[in-house]
C-alpha cells in the first residue's frame, strides 16, 4: 500500500515522454510466487520531448538487477517506478525484476487464474510486470520468450520459435504497454481459420480450459463474423497470421483487446444452449466483436493519455453497436441500448460521478472505464455520424485510418478528421466532451391553421429573437406548426456555466389520422432556444420527436396521456412507439405512488393490441411488456420533487403487473402457444425473440396460477433460457426451494452457471428477504470473495434488488459496506466499480440517507483504504 497522498492527474498537464522505445524483448521465467521478468529495451530520445527525465513506472517489484549500455546502475527507486542517469542520446536498458503472480489478487499485471498464467494490463497494469514508461504514447515492437513447463504458452503477434519448455513470440505492429499480453497453461484450443479481403489466411483459436472445450463454437462464429462485418463495413483487415481468445475465470471487466491475444472474462466468450441464455448469446456475441472491433479502433490507433480513452472505447461501443443492429433487428437493438444508457450513464451523469466523456481530471484512471466513456461516448458518435450523413462519416473514417494509423491520437485529431472531411465547423459539437450532464430539451407547440396564418407569432415564438427555421416549404393549404425547443444541461462536475450544445433532433409528424405527413426530418439545434417550422399541413399534426432516440438528452413534453395513446399506436418509428409506451406506464406508475391512482386504462389497452400485433417483431413485443425499473422510477419521482419510497415503488410495479396479467389472461394461453419454439436450439435473433416474448407471458401467467406453468417448464426445459425463465417465475411465486435446489446439483461443477444460481435467488428474492439471502449466501461454500464474476452475481443482485438494497432498516447497506471493506483488500477494482451502487444516495429520504452515509464513511475509514476505491468513495460522499 501507498504511503503518500493520492494524486490528481490532469489532461491539461500532458507532456510528451522524452524518451521513445524502439524495441522490446522479454523473457518470462514463470513461476508462482517468483516469476522472473528479463527486459531489454532499446531506447532513445523523444525529438519533441520538452525535458530529459528518465522515468520507468513500476509498482510492487523486486529489482534484481538493471543495466545500461551492459554497465551495472543503481537507478533512485520509489513506490511508483524508478530514475536513472542515462547518456544523452539511444541507449539499451536492461533489468531483471520478480513478482508474484499466485499471490496477485487484484487481478491487474500477471496474476494467476484456475492455475493459468494471465495478464491485464489496461490500463496502468503492465508495470506490474515490469519497469518501463507505462503510458499510451510510448508504442514498441515486442518480442516476447516464455519459459515453463505449461503446454501452451502464448503472447501477442505470430510465434516465431519455440522448443522443449519455451515460447517465443513477436508482435511486428508498434504498441503500447496496456495491450501486452501473455497466458500459460494447461489449455485446449478450438481452431478455426479465416481467409482475409485480400486473401490472407489467419489460424483462429479460443483457448479454454479442458472441460470447456464444448463452450466455444458459438464464440468462434461470433469472431469469424465480426471480421467479415469489419472489412464489409469499414474496410478494415486483420494484420496478424493468428488471432488468439483465452478465457479466463477471474477478470475484473468482459474483455480486453491485447494484440492477437484477446483475453476474456469466461463469462464473455463460453456459451452452450444448456448453460447459457439468450441473453448470454447476444452479449458474448457483441464482446467479441468488441474486442476484434478495437484491432483497428483502439489498437493500429491507439490514445495518446488516458483523458483520450473515450476515442477508443466510444467508437469501438458505436461500432459494435452497428454490428449487432446489422446481425440482429436494430430497432430492438436501439431500443435496448437506450434502456440501458438511461439506467447506468444517466444516473452517474447525474449524481456525484458525472464526468465529461471526455474527463479533465483523475486520480485513478481504472475508474473512469465508465457508461459516461463508453455508452455516451458511442452516442456522441451516433450524432455526429448523423449530423454528417452516412456517405460523410464513412470518408471521414477512412481518413482517419489513413492519417492516424499507428499514431497515438487525441479526440482533437479524431474531429479534425471529420471537419477537413466535411467542412463542418465542430467547435460547438466539441462541447459533447467536454461538458459533463446530460441535457434536458424542453419542447413546446403552436399550431397557426391555414385561416389563421396571417395571426401575429405565437407567445412562444415571440420570446425567440430568432426567426425559425423553415423545415418544410408550403403549399396549399398552409397551416403553420411550430416547435420549439429549450435546452438546458444542469450544473455538476464542478461546471456551472454550460453553454448549448449542438442536438441532432429527429423528427417526424403525424396526422388526425395516424397517417404520417411528415417522414423522419432532422432538426439542428444549436441554440439555447430554438423553433423550427413546419408548413403546408391540413390538420395539426402530433409530433413524433426525438426518433431513434438521437441525442441522449431528457425530453421534457408536457404531453397528454392520449397523444401518448395515440403516438404508442400509430408512430411508424418503433423506437418511439416504445418510447410512448414507457412514458404511459412510468406516468401511470407514478401517478399511483403518489397519490393512489388506479392503472391507466389506456396503457393496458395498448399493451393488449401490441401484444397480439402479430405484424411486430416478437422481440419488440417483449421491450414493450417490460415496466420502467425501479430505479428509473426513483430517479424520476425524484426529478418531479418527490422523495422515492423503495416499498411503495415496488408495490407499484407489483399492482400494474398484476393488472396487465389480468387485463391479458384470455390471450395468454394462445399468445404463449404461438411463441413456442420447436427443434433444436438456436440463440438466433428469430427464435431468441420468442423465447423473450414467451418469458414475459410466463411471468404474467404465474401471477395467475401461482406457478404451475413454471413449474412444468422447469422440469421439461431443454435449454437454459427456458429453465432460467422458468425458475425466476418459481421464485417470485414462492415456490423456488425445490427447483433452486435442483439447480444447484445439476450445476454444481460449471461456474457460470452456479453465478446465475446465486444471481437468480438474491434478485429476484422478495424485498424483505433479499439482504438476508445475500447474507445466507455469502456464507455458501461456494461463495469465493476472490472470484469478480461470483461477487457481482452476489452484491451486483442485492443492488439490482431495488426495494431490497433500500430496506428500511438499513441490513442491505452495510451487508455490501462489509463485504466491500473485505474485498478492498484483494481487489480494489472490483472494489470501487462496485460502491457506484451508493451514487444516488441523495435521492432518498433522510433515514436511508444517513444510513447510506454512515456505510460510506465506514468503507472511507478503513486504513490501507486503496486509491481506486477512496477516489469512488470520496466522489460519491461530494
Ligand atoms: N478495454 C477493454 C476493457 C477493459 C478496461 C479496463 C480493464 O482494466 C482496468 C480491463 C478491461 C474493453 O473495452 O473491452
Ligand atoms: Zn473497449
């Protein structure tokens, strides 16, 4: 541990390394607990460098010996890394360090997992490895020699020798140290090859661990896909003769890009129909295009500092985010993207961890790999890719490939791409990353009939100095509709003045009828306030606003529960369709919290007619018939001035479930009837949608029966999705224990499955019980503190468990306060990822806010607190 006070690193403080390396080579003599690292790298001086410091970062090594130019040094050594007096001008450094790998818990720099020897180095791990300028902007060819006597033994690049207890290995592509890898062990491959665009042939392997060996078709498809897709849509090839995928059991995060040697957590790549869900499926698939996407996006362009993390990770999440819209139905895709932002990025935007997506400040960069970077970095990109149409971004791809390959870039250099393509002035658009919050769009109408539009401008048009923009020219007859728009984005992140951001609002028009008069337009605002006009229509339209979703911002429409109706009925854009449905249930849903209202009749009535809408996309079906989470409740009783009461959400969610149930019952046994998927399995997006239609008409339906019809599935499921589906229903019904344990002994040696057997009980536990669930199940044999994947399937479902987490008494907080104190210790990553769970603490009342306060202080006191985890606490507390 530390001993000095952490530090704050700044974007503005950036200065170039002096000193670049040319070249790499290290051996590897591995062993458990003193694996020896040998190092020779040839170095020589930056030309832009504005100071001559010799600087190696490393951290928890044993230095046995080091070298310049063949001569012994006793370089100046301190708890981050190391100085040495250096000649003037290229030299070759040598040195040879020890580290322990059993003993390294924290799952950063070479650690072992199930007895294999792995590494993650993102983002400041590899100088846990050994001493060297750990930072993006120093790129080298490595070469790498593992000595052992493991069977498999792999790094980065192709393999170039290898003999009786060794490996060599060479990556010719220049890199920096965060994508090294390297992995030993007792490992089995499914192979596979891939012939490139301009006829390369590349071997494919995903290395497991024996038992494992019937998990990794579908992972090996999903990759062979993802490369095609990649040369399809962005021309770009693999560089390497061999491209490798590890699975790991312990991984802090899903995946990382290392160089040709991708690790994943096991979790992100094995798959089978027996164990996985088609939400597994779906997720494994968008993982590794993920990670393959970041070979070009990320790796061949790399960032020049971690400030810059956003222009790898936001247009590797966009890209991936293509692909899965392109292999599966885009819509639901979108759909499911935006729930997603809204539950993870808004609430951090909007609490005490908001951050610009393109952070100013850090004091430990492990904690910005965050939805802000990822999820509303891709947003950006989604926007500006809208913005410049289809044909414009795809030229201004190229050129950034073209310009910046091999080069560690800045977001400045990736908008500059986008303006010498386009012309386009991106001053204001930068805003998006440097702004933090996301902005609230406030919209209001006028309606001028073709009789009436000599009548002087409407009160809202008369506040705007500026004339509106004209979206659509006249003709007869000529009634004049007007929409104007208010942006606002509240103070937070230490900014208070924010200035309007440039928004992509896509916008299409409805008539009485439901016929659409205006197709999807795309509005561009750029101003605090903004109208744009619409002429040349009959009748007032209704508006379809914000399609797509095209700009991750709060709508705020003062709006009536029957244009909703209206627009959850006829708009031709299936994300607002959803949209519409959401907003009826949530304003239904809130209605009843506060003041007892009974549920809205006319949500019911359009979940009836989409349910049996035999013309829509079972998938879409089943996004339509999910309630707003209780979280997104919470947050949005809380922005109307109401303090959120867990217990009355819950009880909520609970009566409109059971009413839509009933509201249904006469449909159910048809509707289920009709989703049933017959042969043998597919995760496919065709039969995957019935299966998630058919689990919400199974949830309804236990409601009724209590769970007999759960119970039988659960006993015929010939695949997980069914049985998962089926035991969840058990549990909510109160009728688990039998098939839980079941479950258990069927599954008792595969892992992943037992994660989905803890998950299951805590989430879905009633919320009086789910603290004490959790607790019974921390003291299960098979509860591993050490394991990420076991103790977010415990903690990550107490915390999904909404009124559970917030019981009144306070045993949820300090169960997770407890065991987080524990896990510091081992694992400050997963640590500090985990205390975001607290981050809308002053959301609730003052009771849950002391009690919640009172945890944090307590994680905040513990000596040896790490960094990771004392920044988290300390942003969260304010
Ligand atoms: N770059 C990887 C994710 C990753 C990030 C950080 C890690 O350790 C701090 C590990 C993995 C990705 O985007 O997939
Ligand atoms: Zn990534």
């Amino acid at each position: 541990m530390r001993d000095s006070p952490p530090q704050t690193i700044y974007l503005k403080d950036y200065t170039p390394p002096a000193w670049l390396v040319e070249d790499v080579h290290l051996t590897f003599r591995l062993a458990a607990k003193t694996t020896r690292v040998i190092s020779r790298i040839r170095f020589a001086p930056n030309p832009d460098r504005v100071d001559q410091t010799f600087f190696l970062h490393g951290e928890d090594l044993v230095l046995i010996s080091s070298h310049i130019d063949g001569v012994a040094v006793t370089p100046t050594i301190t708890e981050e890394g190391l100085s040495c007096d250096v000649p003037d001008g290229p030299f070759t450094w040598e040195a040879e360090v020890e580290i322990s790998p059993a003993t390294n818990t924290a799952l950063e720099g070479l650690y072992m997992s199930s007895g294999m020897y792995c590494t993650q180095c993102e983002a400041e791990g590899f100088r846990k490895i050994t001493y060297y300028p750990d930072r993006p902007d120093v790129m080298a060819p490595f070469t790498v020699r593992i000595e052992s006597d493991l069977p498999v033994m792999l790094s980065n690049g192709n393999p170039v020798a290898e003999g009786e207890g060794w490996a060599e290995w060479h990556d010719p592509w220049k890199k920096p140290s965060y994508l090294f890898a390297l992995v030993a062990g007792d490992l089995v491959n499914h192979p596979d090859r891939f012939t490139t665009m301009s006829g390369r042939d590349v071997e494919l392997n995903i290395w497991v661990r024996p038992g494992d060996l019937h998990k990794c078709a579908f992972g090996m498809e999903a990759l062979k896909k993802s490369m095609k897709w990649d040369e399809d849509v962005y021309g770009r090839e693999y560089d390497l003769d061999i491209f490798n995928i590890v699975a790991v059991d312990d991984f802090n995060m899903g995946a990382m890009e290392n160089k040709g040697l991708n690790i994943f957590n096991s979790s992100a790549v094995l798959a089978s129909p027996e164990t996985s869900t088609d939400a597994n499926f779906e997720r494994i698939e968008a993982i590794i295009a993920h990670e393959y996407f970041h070979n070009w996006t990320g790796n061949r362009i790399t960032c020049r500092d971690w400030f810059q993390l956003c222009l790898k990770e936001g247009l590797t999440v966009y890209r991936d985010s293509q692909f899965t819209s392109d292999m599966r139905s885009a819509p639901v895709k979108r759909i499911s993207d935006v729930i997603d932002l809204r539950a993870r990025q808004f609430p951090e935007d909007q609490g005490p961890l908001s951050h610009p997506v393109r952070p100013e400040r850090f004091q430990e960069i492990n904690n910005f790999y965050t939805a802000t970077v990822y999820e509303k970095g891709a947003e950006v990109i989604g926007m500006l890719k809208r913005l410049v149409g289809d044909e414009a971004y795809a030229k201004a791809l190229d050129l950034y490939f073209e310009r910046h390959d091999g080069d560690a870039a800045t977001i400045e250099d990736w908008l500059r791409v986008f303006e010498d393509a386009t012309g386009r002035d991106l001053t204001q658009f930068k805003r998006w990353y440097s702004q933090s919050g996301t902005p609230r769009l406030k919209v209001t109408e006028d309606w001028a009939a073709a009789d009436d539009a000599s009548r002087p401008p409407s009160r809202d048009l008369a506040d705007n100095p500026e004339a509106p923009d004209q979206v659509r020219g006249g003709g007869t007859p000529s009634g004049t509709y007007t929409l104007t728009f208010e942006q606002h984005t509240p103070e937070g992140s230490g900014q208070t003045e924010k200035e309007p951001q440039v928004l992509p609002i896509a916008v299409g028009l409805l008539g009485p009828n439901g016929d659409e008069v205006l197709a999807t337009t795309l509005l561009e605002m750029t101003q605090a306030k903004q109208s744009f006009e619409f002429t040349g229509l009959s009748a007032r339209p209704i508006p379809s606003i914000l399609r797509e979703f095209s700009a991750p911002v709060v709508l705020e429409r003062e709006t009536s529960a029957d244009k909703r109706a209206f627009l959850l009925a006829h708009d031709t854009d299936p994300f607002n369709r959803w949209e519409a449905g959401r907003q009826l249930a949530r304003d239904g849903l809130i209605a009843m919290i506060r003041n007892g209202s009974p549920a809205d009749d006319r949500w019911l009535e359009g979940m009836s007619r989409v349910v049996r809408d035999d013309t829509a996309d079972p998938a879409f079906r089943a996004l339509m018939l999910s309630l707003p989470a209780e979280s997104e409740l919470a947050q949005a009783l809380h922005e109307q001035g109401t303090t959120p009461d867990p217990d009355a959400i819950w009880q909520a969610r609970e009566t409109v479930a059971q009413q839509l149930a009933e509201t249904l019952q006469d449909a159910l046994p048809r509707l289920q009837a009709e989703m049933t998927v017959e042969g043998a399995y597919s995760p496919d997006a065709g039969p995957a949608g019935r299966r998630a239609l058919a689990g919400k008409l199974l949830g309804l339906t236990t409601r009724l029966d209590g769970g007999a019809q759960a119970a039988r599935q659960y006993t015929h499921a010939d695949n997980m999705t069914l049985q998962l589906t089926a035991l969840a229903c058990l549990i909510r019904s109160g009728r688990g224990e039998d098939a839980l344990a079941a479950f258990y002994n069927r599954w008792k040696d595969d892992r992943l499955v037992i994660d989905k057997w803890f998950m299951l009980q805590i989430a879905e536990a009633d919320p009086a019980r789910a603290a004490d669930v959790a607790k019974t199940l921390t003291e299960h044999p098979d509860f591993d503190l050490k394991n990420p994947n076991r103790f977010r399937a415990t903690m990550g479902a107490l915390a999904m468990n909404h009124a559970g987490f917030h019981r009144a008494d306070g045993d949820g907080y300090a169960l997770l306060a407890d065991w987080l104190i524990r896990l510091d210790a081992l694992n400050p990553q997963t640590t500090a990822r985990m205390c975001s769970v607290f981050q809308a603490w002053r959301r609730y009342d003052a009771d849950r806010q002391a009690l919640m306060r009172q945890n944090l202080e307590r994680i905040a006191a513990k000596s040896d607190l790490s960094r990771d985890t004392a920044e988290m606490v300390g942003r969260i507390l304010g």
